[in-house]
C-alpha cells in the first residue's frame, strides 16, 4: 500500500506517494528526475548514490523512502546555489579529480558532510571521508588533493557554471 | 535491483513492535540501520510480508548514558558514528571506537545501528549471492536445503560470522538487553551467539535488542581491535583481533585479558588461554603463547572469495601479536584509560 511522505529536497518541500518498497534512489532519479544521483553497485558498496539526509552521508541505494519522512536531503543538484558551482566542485574541476564522472557526485556529497562537520580535516580524514565511495578511474590523490585545498581555503570565490575552469584553457 | 514487496509499519511502542513480530500471520521482520537487510530482500534471502521499523521506537533506545558505577549504557538504535563520537566512549572505550569505525563505509557507520550490528546474519559466499548465482548450485543448509558447499558433506551450516563491534564489546564483557512479548532479561553478550550458521543469535520472534550494556573501565586498562581485509574501507572482517586487559595497581603484570577473535567461526570466538596470562608479565613467550592458541582455535573457511583460509589462519598470529603490543602500549603510556 503506496504511503505519503513529505521530504525536503535540495531546499524544496516535496510531497509523494511512494511504495514500501522503494528506495531512496529509486524516488529520487524516477519519481523527482533528480538523476545525478547514480545508481551504481546498487548494494551498499560503491557510495555513487551518497545524498545527505540530515547533515550525515547516506547511501540512497539502501535507504527506504518511506523512512525518510520529514528528512532534510541534500541531492549533487542542490551542491551549487545561485548558478555558482560550489568550492567542492570548483576545487574538483581545477584539480583534474573528475574523469568519468560516474563517482563524482557521491564523494562530493561525502566531502561536503565532512567539511560541514570538521572544517579543516587532516588528510587522513579526508581520505576516510570518501573511503566509501569507490573511484575506477583511480583518481583518488586528485580527489582528495581537490576536497583539501577547500579546507585549506585555497578555493573559495564561488563561479558561474559557464565560466571554463583553467585546466581546459589550451594554447591554439 | 528491486526490492520484493511488502507491506510496511513503524509502530511507536515497543510492546506494539513486539507483537507484529511475534505474530506468524504477519511474516515480519525488524529494520533498524537497514543497510544488510536491504540486501538480503535485493537477493531474495529474506522475503517478509511485513517490515517492522524501530525506528520511531522510545527515544531511550536512541540514547547513549554513562555512570562510572554502571558503566555504558547505550541504546539498540544509536547508529554507529553516533557511538563513535561520543566523547565519553572515545575517552574511556578506545577498542570500541576502533571497532565501530572499522565498520563498512562512513555512509554504512551513519546508517547502521548497533543493535543491528550486533544482530548482522552470518556470511557464505554460496548465500550471500544473486539469485541467478544461486540457481547454478543445489540450495546449502541456509536455504533450507540439506548439503554445505562450503565443507562437503556437512550436516550443519558453516556461514562465518563477521561482525566488527561485537568482539570489541565482547572483549569488554557487555551485556545485551533483549525484550520480547512480556518479557525482558538481561544477558552476557557471549551468550547471545549460538554457534549456528543458520542461525546465528538467539533471538526469538518478537523479542528486539533493545540496550547495550558495558561496564565500566578498570584502571590500567587497555585494548585493541585489529581488522584483516583487502580494502581500508567497506570490506567485512576477513580476520579480526579484539584484544583488552588490565594490569595490576602498581604492577606490571596482567590482572584480567580477554581476547575474541571474528571471521574465523560461526561465532565471535573467545580465547580461552588468556587465562593464563593473570598474574604474568606481558612479553616474549607469554604472548607468543597466546597466538599460538589462537591460531589453533581459529578455523577460517572458503566462506569469503578474498584470501585463502590458509593465509587468514597464519594471520591469526601476527594479529594477536600486534594487538596485545597495541593495547599495551595504551597502558604503559598512561593512555586514556
């Protein structure tokens, strides 16, 4: 029997209909199209489907909807506000630490959780806050060298998504 | 992967969450963390007609206490970074802290609770698997068939039980709360473990884990927990090592040790032989003793695909070895204990 939740995504409230045996993820990417959110092992391994459900990393893929009633959830499309990336994801791009992209918004969303918690992390606790989230390109130094330099306020002016980041600039 | 149906209820008492699980019309079963049994439903090992949520359960079973006569006392649905950043528990429970964040990923930490850690099934790699995966193989004791593939020709199930959390508090000497339909009781977590792969605890329909009970710590007092696998993060415990003890008031010598190992049986497996280290020195031939026992003790099978049985069994030495080194140290450098 389909129940009523009412959550609040990325700032929004949103109320749905959902089945008991729904996920989380599977909410999020077919019913609220928010579809940055990656389903990936789908078994609590990879943490490509990391949102965060009241100031803590979750894994969306083993979460059920229907327990998330009145949660607070944080999807990668609420990250940048007002059309301006966020530090993080700044940080990412002029650190070269996305390749594919299919991690990337799982160990964002794992920084950010940290970074809100513990603004200025040792390394060591940078690379323990996005040990769940597994990266097959192998780019991990770049991953957490990028989540570093925010703490270390070395990325911090906010810019527009349209701006293109140094490391594409080329010489013709 | 999508979920099989069922029908879903959060009841707000316990005794109301009692009797849906009691109840064998319903076919129910509790979700507290939910981050194993979401799987076990995704693989069809589990298919309930009813999931009883905890979690809206009294805020006493959410709650973390501490008295230096009682000791810790923490609730079955405190998740398991709560516990680990809890000031006090980080203060006077080193070993614990190290247990609770060798477990999974920060993400599985934040979701998962302690009383379902402690209630976690035993794993098999010829049970843990898809659906698909099963098909190829006649089903083993755990599915209700009647062969092991794990040791041919065994009667019983041999499905290894990896938990983390419950040798550290083990070596602790915690007791559980379990409350059921009317009744309530208190008991050494040692004897919550039955030994049996299929079933691996001893609670019964309708009863819940509802506290975790740890004494208080000795003085001089020490441990560690020590954890084998292939990854940093994620992974069960291939072999895990808890180690703790307490020296005598104004001696250098040994006045109480236990030691549990996990990932080497189908229950956390206590070492008896620390026994022996009362009243003694710890150094050269006494530990070297200790993890010879344990080596003899521990029967590491093909339960896991990841390493040899062989090689976690010889591991057993080295990780003893290190861990009484560890919680020693903590001692002697006055630690936080």
């Amino acid at each position: 029997m389909k129940k009523v939740v009412t959550l609040r995504v990325n700032g929004e409230q949103v109320e749905l209909e959902v089945r008991p045996n729904q996920t989380l993820l599977d909410v999020l990417r077919d019913d609220l199209e928010l579809t940055g959110t990656k389903r990936g092992c789908d078994s609590a391994v990879c943490g490509a489907c990391t949102v965060i459900m009241d100031g803590e990393p979750v894994l969306s893929c083993m979460t059920l909807a229907v327990r998330c009633h009145g949660k607070n959830i944080l999807t990668i499309e609420g990250l940048a506000e007002d059309g301006k990336l966020h530090p993080l994801q700044k940080s990412a791009i002029e650190h070269g630490a996305v390749q594919c992209g299919f991690c990337t918004p799982g160990w964002l969303l794992s920084a950010k959780a940290l970074l809100e918690n513990n603004p200025s992390p040792t390394p060591e606790e940078v690379q323990t806050s996005v040990s769940g989230n597994l990266c097959r390109c192998t780019g991990y130094q770049k991953i957490v060298d990028s989540i570093l330099a925010v703490a270390e306020g070395k990325v911090h002016k906010p810019s527009k998504p349209s701006e293109e980041p140094a490391c594409w600039k080329r010489d013709v | 992967m999508k979920l099989p149906p069922f029908e879903y209820v959060a009841p707000n008492s316990l005794t109301k969450a009692c009797e849906l699980l009691r109840d064998k019309k319903n076919k129910a079963i509790p979700i507290a963390g939910g981050t194993v049994l979401l799987m076990a439903l995704k693989n069809r090992l589990k298919t309930p007609n009813l999931l009883v949520d905890l979690h809206n359960l009294p805020k006493s079973l959410h709650h973390i206490a501490y008295s230096p006569k009682q000791g810790l006392t923490l609730g079955g649905l405190v998740s398991l970074r709560q516990a680990a950043n809890h000031t006090v528990v980080r203060d006077k429970y080193p070993i614990f802290v190290q247990a609770l964040l060798s477990v999974g990923s920060p993400q599985l930490q934040a979701m998962g609770t302690l009383g379902g850690n402690l209630c976690q099934d035993n794993l098999c790699v010829y049970y843990n698997r898809s659906p698909m995966l099963r098909q190829a193989l006649e089903p083993c004791h755990k599915l209700g068939g009647k062969i092991c593939h794990t040791i041919s020709g065994s009667k019983t199930c041999w499905a290894t039980y990896c938990g983390d959390v419950a040798p550290a508090l083990l070596a602790l000497q915690a007791k559980v709360k379990i409350i059921g339909p009317g009744s309530e009781k208190v008991i050494p977590l040692q004897k919550f473990y039955t030994a049996d792969g299929k079933k691996p605890n001893i609670l019964k329909p309708g009863e819940i884990l509802t506290e975790i009970q740890v004494p208080p710590p000795r003085p001089r007092s020490g441990g560690a927990y020590l954890k084998l696998r292939i990854r940093k993060a994620i992974d069960y415990p291939l072999l895990g090592a808890a180690f703790w003890h307490s020296l005598r008031n104004g001696e250098a010598v040994c006045e109480e040790a236990t030691l549990v190992l996990t990932g080497v049986e189908r229950a956390p497996l206590f070492i008896q032989e620390t026994e022996t280290l009362k009243g003694r020195r710890l150094e050269g031939k006494i530990i070297e003793d200790l993890a010879e026992a344990a080596y003899r003790r521990a029967h590491p099978l093909h339960t896991v695909c990841e390493l040899t049985p062989k090689y976690r069994k010889d591991m057993v030495r080295v990780y003893v070895r290190e861990a009484v080194r560890l919680a020693l140290q903590q001692v002697l450098k006055g630690g936080t204990l």
